[in-house]
C-alpha cells in the first residue's frame, strides 16, 4: 500500500468518525447518524438520508445531500478535505447542509 493510499484511508476514516460522534452524540430525535465501514448515513426524521463515503477508487470522500453532491479531495497542508469544484469544506458542509435540515445550528 502506497503512502498515499494509507493517508487516504487514515484521514478519512478519522473524518467520517468524527461526523458520527459529533452528530451522534447531539441524541436528536430528528437526526440519526450511523458509520458502518467507510460509509456514514444520516437518517432524519422526515425520511431523508445524506450519505458521506471514503471513496478509495477515487481518493475523494463523496457526500449525498439531496440534490447535492460533493466530492471532497484531502489538503494534505491543512488535514481538510476541500471540494475542488466549489472550494466547500468538508465538516463546514455537513455543519451547514445538516443544520439546514434540521433548524439548528451545528459545529464540526
């Protein structure tokens, strides 16, 4: 396993851990946060899902928000995952696009 490929896995599973406990650990009965591998899917309560992905093949950890989707690359100078296409941030995405969902205002 190359050095690269290793950073990859290592930094995005540190990631999408960090969401989960985060997001788990508000207990909210509107939210559900639930890692299982490298996929972490948030249930709402209303019968929507974002789905946030360590995507190995492309070294990207991809989120599904609704009609929205990011494909974040690691900054390795910085440790944060940036979309290159729009410069988004990857735990300031979740922050905003969950709290949107659920009225409230979240920190990563």
């Amino acid at each position: 396993m190359t050095s690269e490929r290793k950073t990859f896995y290592q930094e995005s599973e540190k990631a999408l851990r960090h969401i989960d406990e985060v997001l788990g650990g508000l207990e909210l009965d509107e939210l559900d946060s639930e890692l299982a591998g490298d996929v972490l899917t948030l249930s709402f309560a209303t019968g929507n899902r974002f789905v946030i992905n360590a995507h190995s093949a492309a070294g990207q950890v991809w989120m599904a928000a609704g009609t929205e989707a990011w494909h974040f690359d690691l900054d390795e100078a910085s440790g944060r995952w940036i979309a290159s296409k729009t410069g988004d941030e990857l735990m300031q995405t979740v922050a905003r696009t969950v709290g949107a969902r659920i009225g409230r205002s979240i920190e990563l």
